[in-house]
C-alpha cells in the first residue's frame, strides 16, 4: 500500500485547479442569488429595566427557598405584558396608521425577547433599518403602558419597578443575509465541494509510458 504524503495529494490536487476556481465561481454565484432572494435583514433593539423594591416585596409568611421564586416570577410579567394581545394589536393598529403592514405570523418570526438579569432587550428584524426601529420603539412604548396600566389596575405586582425604556437607533448595518458574508460562504463551500471532487483523481495511478493497451 502506498504511503500517504500529504504533500503529493496537494500537487495532485492543484494539478486541477480549474476544477477549484469553477467550483469556487459556482458557490459565489448560488450565494449572489440566494442575497437577491434573501434581503438584508436590520435588527434594531429596546430595553426596558424591571427591579425589585424590597420595602414593598412581601417577604412575611414566605419560605426562603420560594423568595427568588417568586422575584422571577413577578419580574417575568415584563415579557408576558409584551407579548400580550393587547400590545400585539394596538402595534399593528399603530404601525398600519403609519402604512407599515404587520401581522401576528410575520410578527412572532421577526420578534425575539432576552432577559439580562434585570434588563428586557426587544428586538425587530426587518429588510429596512428605519422600519425595524419604528416597529421596536412602537413595540416597546406600548409595552411600557401596558404594564404601568397592569400595575395600576392590581394585576402587576406593585413591588416592581418599571424605568422607562430605553429606545432603538436606527441600526447601521444587517445582521444577517449581508452579501460579503454571503460571497465568502460561498466560495469556501465551493472550494469544499472542488477538493471533494478531485479525491478521485488524485487516488488515480499514473500509467508507465510504454505501457501496453491488453
């Protein structure tokens, strides 16, 4: 059995480094087509802060180990507020006053929500900057009412203190689908699948002059 030189195969390959520049053109232009069909998505973000008041959280006739239990659970309203129905529809009300069409589906796929400790971070994405903004601080704004309503009406706890958010920038540059990272994508895959094909060739013997046709 042969031994394997890493250096051989490497000379056997480059011998057919047209094979790795078409494939390398082929993955570039399947990623150029997959941008023309995929735009740019922009993500703008809001916060909002939700603390403790430890002079109004009942600490009397509760067990220790349920105390941080319930902190987490009152704090978790935040994001409940946010998603609710009730902000949900006054955002497309909002946004269709401002000819921006939004829905429930396209809503809930563009829309994430992370918990830092005691920061909120909301976040929209969509192919235009300044529509990602708007979306987000209208989000975030009717969110903050809503839970300031909550608490008034008794149905958030009165021991959590809302600040006011926290509001987007228009954001400078996508996150995702950018075409540069795309082109690079793809030529590295191209390149990829160009090595792959030329094993074949490089594992081939080469035929002794001379050597005779049986």
């Amino acid at each position: 059995m042969d031994e394997f030189n890493p250096l051989d195969e490497f000379s056997r390959m480059f011998r057919r480094w047209w094979l790795l520049a078409l494939c390398m053109l082929f993955g570039s232009l399947a990623a150029y087509v997959f941008h023309r069909a995929n735009p740019p998505l922009y993500e703008a973000s809001a916060t909002i802060i939700a603390t403790i008041d430890l002079d109004k959280f009942p600490f009397q006739d509760v067990r220790l180990d349920l105390i941080q239990y319930n902190e987490d659970l009152a704090l978790g309203a935040i994001e409940g507020a946010l998603r609710s129905s009730v902000v949900q529809q006054a955002l497309f009300s909002s946004a269709q006053a401002q000819a921006i069409s939004l829905d429930a589906l396209t809503f809930a796929q563009a829309t994430t929500i992370e918990r830092k400790h005691s920061v909120w971070e909301a976040r929209y994405r969509n192919t235009d900057p300044a529509t990602a903004q708007i979306i987000v601080n209208l989000w975030m704004q009717l969110g903050y009412e809503h839970m300031q309503s909550l608490q008034f009406n008794g149905h958030m706890a009165n021991f959590v203190i809302l600040e006011p958010p926290n509001y987007a920038s228009i954001p400078p540059k996508p996150v995702a689908f950018r075409l540069n990272t795309l082109l690079l994508a793809g030529s590295m895959a191209g390149l990829i699948l160009g090595v792959l094909l030329t094993i074949p060739f490089s594992r081939q013997k080469p035929q002794p002059l001379g050597s005779a046709q049986g």
